[in-house]
C-alpha cells in the first residue's frame, strides 16, 4: 500500500497512478478523527487498515499531480540519520556499494555516528531546497527512509523490522563550508544538515508489506537530468534492523519517526547544487519525486 498526504484533500491511497482521499471516509467510519494526520493514521494502523479499502472504493480519484503531495510526514518527534553506511570502494556510477574510499570503521562504531536532523527541515515533493543565507556550497545525499510505526524500546534485530511500518526518500541536503570542514567538527552535522527544506521527503510511504528487501533496492539520483548517483540498498554496512534495533536502544522511538539510512557517495563524488537546479531522485519500490533548487 501506498500512503500520501495531498495539500487539500489530507491522507490518501495511491493506487494505478490516481490519487484517492481517504482520510474524510475514515473519519466519518469511526476509524481517524477529522483531519487526522500521516502520524495518526500510522499510530493507528492495525485498528483501521481494514477499512482503508472500503474508504478507497468510496473515495473520487484524483488525477496524479506530484504538485498536490505534501511531505508523507510532517512533523515526526526526531529524523535520525545514519552516517558513512556504505561499503563503497569505487569511483564509477557502476559500483552499487557507493563511490569512495572503503570505510575502516567497524559497524558497531558506524551506528554510533548516528546524527539528529530537526524536523523543521522537512520540505515534500515539487518543493524547493533554499540555500540558507552565507552558504555557498550544498550536496544533496540520496537515501533510504524507515518509518517507524510503533512506539518501540530496547529492540533487539531479531524484533527490529516488526517495528517498521514503512519506506519513503529523503534527500540528507549538507552545507559544506570550508571553515567547517577545515575545523574538523564532527558535530556541526546537526547544523550542516539541519537548515530549513534540508529534508526534503517523499513521494509517499510504501509500507513494508510492499518491501520484502529493504537492503536489494535501486536508487538513482539525477541533476538536471544528468545521472549523479547510483547504488543499491545492499551496499549498506548496517541494515535496516541493526539500525533500528540500535536506534531503539538510545530512547524511545514513536510512529511517524524518521530514519534515513545513510548515503552512498562520498563527499568528492557528489555534486554540488546551484539555484535554478532541478533534481529527480527515485528508489525502486517506493516511487520518484522531484525537487528544485533557489538562493534564500
């Protein structure tokens, strides 16, 4: 099942490239209060999920318009974000694993360099990345997003994947200043990735049902119509349950939370972002959005 949010008509199903409101139907069933949001929906899913079929045959179908969708999520308690999780080891577009130089780190290490991004950086599709005022330099950062779907703690793997409910895209935008980075600050990640439309997520959520594999999936990233990255989700050094499963283990994790799972390039195999740019970011299974690119 695909699940969207849409601009003026709340929740909704896609289904055969339409648009159908659900969210109204619901309401009116008992299963969501009026104006429920994504969260909601998700806090909620294995009590209503056996209406949302009835709620989508009652419901008109909206022809697709990417224009229409809102972000899946808007206002998850936190977005956690993986760092250096992929094997990588080549420098073409052919290597799945990511571009760059091998990572040394041991696994357990690289689940420590685990970040926070605020939820104000969030954006949906057809939205516009803005370059936050005295920031030259940004790289977009394609990955795989978890959405959690219960409120879940001290998880081990084995217990890890019961707790997703779903998968979307997110863009880790990054600043990059020269100050910064010659200072070596590990910690202004937070700042770096933080700005506001930092996040850009979407199309939908494709819930796990969907996605038997998480770690044997496609992503493709282009710019200006211009391939830039490639890789598969099997190139990551920790899945998606050892994330989650750790993640769960440092607080409490809630429906609708976030965590994207870790780009594939290295910084010197990104491309840099200038106004006007156009991007087109797509991972197999879940869907494409498209993203633009102004100064402040």
């Amino acid at each position: 099942m695909k699940l969207a949010s849409l601009k003026r008509n709340g929740l909704a199903v896609i289904r055969d490239d339409a648009y159908i409101p659900i969210g109204d139907v619901l309401a009116q069933q008992g299963g969501l209060e009026s104006a429920a949001t994504m969260i909601d929906l998700i806090a909620s899913f294995d009590r209503v999920k056996g209406k949302i079929p009835d709620a989508a045959a009652k419901g008109q179908s909206l022809p697709p318009d990417p224009k229409q969708l809102a972000a899946p999520v808007l206002k998850p308690s936190k977005i956690w974000a993986a760092a250096g999780n992929y094997r990588r080891g080549g420098t073409g577009l052919e290597n799945a694993a990511g571009r760059g130089q091998a990572s040394s780190v041991p696994p357990e290490e690289l689940l420590e360099q685990a970040f926070l991004k605020p939820p104000s950086a969030i954006v949906g599709p057809e939205d516009a990345i803005v370059f936050p005022p005295g920031v030259e330099t940004i790289f977009p950062e394609l990955e795989l997003c978890v959405v959690i779907g219960k409120e879940v703690r001290n998880l081990t793997r084995e217990q890890a994947m019961d707790a997703v409910f779903g998968y979307t895209i997110m863009l880790d935008v990054t600043a990059r200043n020269a100050r910064q980075l010659a200072q070596g600050l590990i910690a202004t990640r937070n700042v770096r990735k933080g700005y506001a439309t930092f996040a850009p997520i979407g199309p939908w959520i494709t819930t796990r049902d969907e996605v038997p594999n998480p770690q044997g999936l496609k992503m493709q990233l282009w710019v200006n119509d211009k391939l830039q990255q490639s890789a598969t989700t099997d190139g990551m050094i920790n899945g998606v349950a050892e994330i989650v499963s750790y993640l769960s283990q440092v607080g409490t994790l809630y429906p609708g939370d976030l965590i994207t799972t870790g780009n594939p390039d290295a910084p010197d195999f990104q491309e840099k972002l200038a106004p006007g740019d156009t991007l087109r970011c797509e991972i197999e299974r879940i869907g494409s959005m498209t993203l633009y690119v102004r100064s402040a």
